[in-house]
C-alpha cells in the first residue's frame, strides 16, 4: 500500500495546478462611468458562472503593461477581455502559448479575422447624428471626435463626414477636431470654435463627457443651449438625462457589449468556438434638450 501511496501522491504532484476560474478584465483607463457600464455587463455574466472577476489598469504605461502581462500570465486566467486596448505580436503570441484566450471590447485598432471582437455600431452613430442636426436645418456644423489613434474615433468621425457630404453640407477643415474623450478637451476645444465670428450653430462630440466640456465653454461664453448652439453626445451615460439641458446622445450599449464579450470568453475557455467572432451591436440616437433648429427656430 505505501507504494501505491507513493505513486499516486507522485502523479499528483506531477499535474498541472488547476486554472484558476478567473477572467480579467483589462482597461488603459477605468476612472469614469464609462468603464463602470463595461464593468456591470462582464460582472452580470461571470457571477451566473461562479466565475471570479480581476480587473486592471494601466494607465498609458508602457512599463506598467508589461509587467501587468508578465503578472497575468502567473494568474493563468480562463481568459482576458481587452477594452480599447492593443497588443504587439510578442504579446499575442505568448497569449496563444499559454492558453489564454483574448476577446478584445472597442478594439482599438482592427485585428485579425480570427481574433473575436465585440464592438458597436459606430459609423451608423455618426451618421445618425449628422442626418439629425441637418434636418433640423444646421449648415455650420462643428465636430470634436475621440483620438484619431481609435478605431472608434474614426467610425464615428466616418459616418458623420459621410451623411455632411451627402447632404451637401461643407465640412470646414477648422470645425473638425479630434480631442481625447474627456471632458476637458471638449471644453478647450469648444472654447476655440465658439469664440469666433463664424462659431458653429452645432457641435457633435465624440462622447458624452467631452459635450459636457462643450456645453461648460458655450455657458462661460454667454451661449444658450440649444437656442444659440445645438449640442450631441456619444455613449448615453445616465449624466446625459441631468445635464442642464439633458444632452441629445447616441445610445452605445455598453453593458451589453461587456456581457456579450464575457460570454465569449467562457465559450472560448470551454475550448468551443464561438458562433460569430466580429459582433457590433446597433447604436440608437436619443433625442432630449439639447439641440433644435438654428437660432431656436
């Protein structure tokens, strides 16, 4: 019996350890309630899977992504989801060795065809909020989109050039600008288009915080929203329904992006493959107080 003891207690220590059931959760940044609505929609499906969530942030560091790589590989997790985030070909690689699966949220740049990417409908937002403030009339339409760097960013500006041409309205290369999501860029940027004799009548900005900024620059510049200047967001975060006035948005469905790429991640670490690998969810423009025609017409 002792050496059946012994053998067995030496297949034991001869197993790999168990992975852990983990998935994490990866941001640049994670200080708004943006990334909180991504949060809540990976949290909702890992909690029907008992399965634990680990989130990181970092912070535009360089340094700081590599060692949060060399720690995750330790972890061994089920799988990782990245938002609007980017990985080198070193790292990937070392991903596909490991075993650990990557659904990208937002990709930031394209990916391969079969890297599974969960998205929205960027372009048809932009486009949607350019059909919007034309056919209420707007001919001097500004524009202030996310970084260029994005993919996102580049949709969005995409589809409302696209709709501006269409409808013949010229895009004058000084109303288009590209800030960084926040909200102070959207008020520095806001404040350098309005504070001029031909000033836009309209601006659509990338996201909701960064029309927040614009709506602060048209206060302090003596400029009634939507009377003197029509304003539209991007995200639909619940601020949009308390700003004063409540902002025109596109709806982008965050929690249900976070909850489709999670799901994702738990098929792919079952080792299946999932039905669809590109997914982008539709984008809805909610209309509230924000815009009306020129000069509250």
């Amino acid at each position: 019996m002792r050496g059946v003891e012994g053998r067995l207690r030496r297949g034991e220590s001869e197993r790999p350890p168990a992975r852990p059931s983990l998935v994490e959760l990866v941001f640049d940044h994670m200080h708004s309630e943006w990334a909180m609505e991504v949060i809540r929609g990976v949290e909702q499906v890992l909690s029907a899977e008992r399965t634990a969530l680990v989130l990181s942030e970092l912070h535009g560091n360089r340094g700081q992504k590599d060692r949060w790589f060399d720690d995750l590989l330790d972890r061994r997790p089920l799988g990782v989801i990245l938002v609007v985030l980017k990985l080198d070909e070193r790292q990937r690689r070392r991903l596909t060795e490991a075993g650990v699966p990557v659904v990208f949220v937002d990709t930031a740049e394209e990916q391969p065809p079969e890297v599974p990417v969960v998205g929205s409908a960027n372009w048809a937002g932009g486009l949607a909020v350019a059909r919007h403030l034309t056919g209420l009339g707007h001919r001097r339409i500004a524009m202030i989109s996310g970084p260029t760097a994005l993919l996102c960013s580049r949709a969005r500006a995409g589809g409302f050039l696209s709709a501006l041409a269409a409808e013949g309205v010229p895009a004058a290369p000084h109303r288009i600008r590209y800030g960084d999501f926040r909200a102070h860029g959207g008020y520095v940027h806001g404040l350098e288009l309005l504070d001029r004799p031909d000033r836009p009548t309209a601006i659509f900005a990338g996201s909701d915080y960064q029309a927040l900024g614009v709506m602060r620059a048209a206060h302090e510049l003596g400029l009634s929203v939507p009377r003197d200047l029509s304003v539209v967001g991007y995200d639909d975060l619940s601020i949009t329904e308390w700003s004063g006035p409540p902002l025109t948005t596109v709806r982008q469905p965050l929690r249900d992006m976070a909850a489709t790429a999670a799901r994702m991640i738990m098929t792919l670490a079952r080792g299946q493959r999932p039905p669809y690998l590109r997914i982008d969810l539709a984008t809805e423009l909610v209309l509230r107080q924000s815009t009306a025609p020129p000069g509250g017409s």
